[in-house]
C-alpha cells in the first residue's frame, strides 16, 4: 500500500482490553444464538458460552468505565441473571424452573437497559445505538411487566408461558431475551473493535 494512503487511512483506537473484548463479545454471541435454536440441553456448551460473556461484559464495563454508575449498575444486574442461567442450566425443581427464567429474564434486560443508556452519553453514532438498545430491551421489560398484571397481556411473546413457573416447557420469551442479547453482543463487538467506545480516564 503506498504510504501517502496509509497517512491517509484513519487510525482506530482500541486498547488490547478492548480487542479482546470485541473478540470475545462476538463468539459469545454468536454461541448464544447459536445455542437458543438448539432444544437439546449441551449443558458444557451453554455453561461455556455464560462464562464467555460474564467475561467479555467485564471488558466491555471496563472500557465504558465501570466507575460510572450505569455501568457498575449494569454489570451487577447481568451478574446475577448469569448466575440464575448457571443454576438453571445446573438443574433445578420444575417447580422452581420458571421462577429463575424470569430472574434471568428481567435481570439481564435490566442491565441491557442500563448499557443502553450509558451508550446516550457517549458521541452521537454511539447515541442512536444506544437509543435502539433502549427500545429492544425496554419492550420484552414492558411485557414481562404487562405479564404479572394481566397474564394476556404479554401472551404475544410468550410471558403467560414464563410466568406460570414450573407449569410448562414453554421457553418462547427466555429464548427472545437470549437472542436480544446476542444480537446486543454482536453491536457491542463492532463498537469495541471500531473503537467507538474507549476506555474512560481515570480521574486522579
């Protein structure tokens, strides 16, 4: 390439946190989608790919800045909802089955909502993404929400089959915040690795 274009080309500025973050985000999410039209239970694979992301969302907030409160809040909500997956991928009473897939459900929207939102005060391309992230993981919320006060309500995207825990095998609206999630992971990705988002200075 001759030089006067490579003078010309823009430099991206990623840290090597953020690339192995970019790098991780995207197998994981690509593991999750993958993962969320398999019935079968590939226990080590799931547990594989929850490991993956608790540790790429620790690279991720680390870049956001994870001493700001949106993405401290974030980051332990999506804790906990790992946790819950843990445990119900591990087994549980059918009982209690549905009870930590709304756990996991609502934690994990949560803290995409929070993430979304940290996305609002960064520059203005990251800003339409964030606003974006707020729409889609706000909604399934509004329906889990819609879901407790009026079963019916929520029936569309499979939280009347959610909130009867222990009562069925119906996984349709885990199954969405899954793949919300992966979709999520794949934006997150692009954004590290294009270096849109950069890791916050670290006030003296």
């Amino acid at each position: 390439m001759p030089a006067e274009l490579v003078a010309a080309s823009p430099r991206i500025d990623r840290s090597p946190n953020a690339c192995v973050g970019a790098v991780s985000l995207a197998v994981s999410a690509f593991a999750t989608l993958l993962l969320s039209h398999v019935a079968a239970s590939l226990a080590p694979l799931r547990l594989l790919s929850v490991a993956g992301f608790a540790f790429a969302a620790w690279c991720f907030c680390d870049e956001m800045g994870l001493r700001k409160p949106l993405n401290r809040a974030g980051f332990v909500l999506f804790a906990i909802a790992m946790g819950a997956k843990v445990q119900r991928i591990l087994g549980v009473s059918e009982q209690s089955a549905g009870r930590y897939d709304v756990l996991f459900a609502a934690f994990l929207l949560l803290a995409l909502l929070f993430w979304s939102v940290a996305f609002m005060h960064r520059q203005r391309g990251v800003k339409v993404v964030g606003a974006l992230g707020v729409v889609a993981s706000l909604t399934p919320i509004v329906a889990l929400v819609a879901g407790h006060l009026a079963v019916g309500a929520g029936a569309f995207l499979g939280v009347r089959g959610l909130l009867a825990a222990g009562q069925g095998g119906d996984h349709t609206f885990v199954t969405l915040v899954e793949r919300i999630l992966g979709l999520w992971g794949y934006v997150a990705a692009w954004l590290l690795w294009r270096g849109h988002i950069r890791r916050a200075p670290v006030a003296p």
